[in-house]
C-alpha cells in the first residue's frame, strides 16, 4: 500500500466526479470513483479507501446508505458529505452514520480538504444563524422538486400547485444546474 492517501468519491454526476478526481490527484491522493452503491461495494472488495466524499443523493438512492457501509469498513475513514439539498436533518443522520463533515454545494477542492482537516469538533463555532432569504428557500424547493419529476417542468409546475407558465417564468430567470 503507497503512502499516498486513497480517496474514494461516491457520486452521480460523471463529470463533478471526473473534476474532483483529476483535482485530488493533483494534490497527491489516489482516487476511485463510484456511482452508487453497489459500485462502492464494488470497490470496497479490493480496495481500502483512507478518505471518501460523498453526495447526499445518488439518483434515487441516499448517500447516507454509502456514509454507513464505508464507516462500517473503516471507522478511521474521513468521510465528507457533499449535497445540493442541505437540511439539519440530513447532517444530523449523516454525522451519526459517520461522516466527519458535512458540505453544501458548491463545494471545491479545497474546501473537502479543509474538510478533511477539521474532523475535530470546533467549540468556538459560532451560534448565530447564517440568515437565508425566502427566495433562496423557494428556488430550492422549486429545484428539487423539478429533480424529482426528472426535470418534467408540467409535472413539477403539479406537484408545486403552480401554473406551468408560472414556473416556466421564474426558471427563466434563473439557471437550473
């Protein structure tokens, strides 16, 4: 086994993952891809990842399934869980489940790395709370509601209680990613 950390990244978007491969082994770490988690337990029969970043939601699958499997395999592991959905809930259940950091996206780089560095708890963290707009809070919804119907604008504009062209404007005004 080489001295060089193995990172093991679990996620479904092929080119997040292509870029956050190439990234990490520019900083020196070995690194595996999975897609889900079938592809994780995959890897894990001939591998022994040291690190591993993992996105909340793999299609319709939780990501919380492979925060499980990997700190079963090694509870030393640095897990960090990526997502596009944050809530207190979920960082909660994936703390427990044995991730040692959670991450709203855009996450980079470098912001995983100091992930990985701050697995310790910090007692100074401040207790105000970050202040989120309703807007914010509503694109959001809208955004995961549209993930969820497979992009299907007529069929999130139902599941919203909103006329299709209601939706169809206000997504008009924002890039949906």
């Amino acid at each position: 086994m080489s001295a060089e950390p193995l990172l093991v990244i679990v996620e479904d978007d092929e080119a997040f993952a292509k870029t956050l491969k190439r990234s990490f082994e520019r900083r020196g770490y070995n690194v595996l891809a999975a897609d889900s988690h079938a592809a994780l337990l995959a890897l894990l029969a001939d591998h022994k990842p040291t690190h591993a970043v993992v996105d909340l939601k793999l299609g319709a699958e939780s990501g919380l399934v492979c925060v499980e499997t990997l700190h079963a395999r090694d509870p030393a592991m640095l897990i960090v869980v990526l997502t596009g959905f944050a809530s207190i809930a979920t960082a909660v259940e994936a703390i427990k489940l044995g991730a040692s950091h959670y991450l709203a996206k855009p996450s980079n780089t470098d912001d995983i790395e100091a992930a990985f560095a701050k697995s310790a708890g910090d007692t100074t963290t401040p207790l105000a709370p970050r202040p989120t707009s309703i807007k914010t809070l509503e694109w959001e919804h809208i955004h995961e509601v549209l993930k969820d119907s497979d992009f299907n604008i007529s069929e999130a504009a139902r599941r919203l209680g909103m006329h299709r062209r209601t939706l169809a404007r206000k997504l008009a005004k924002r890039q949906v990613g």
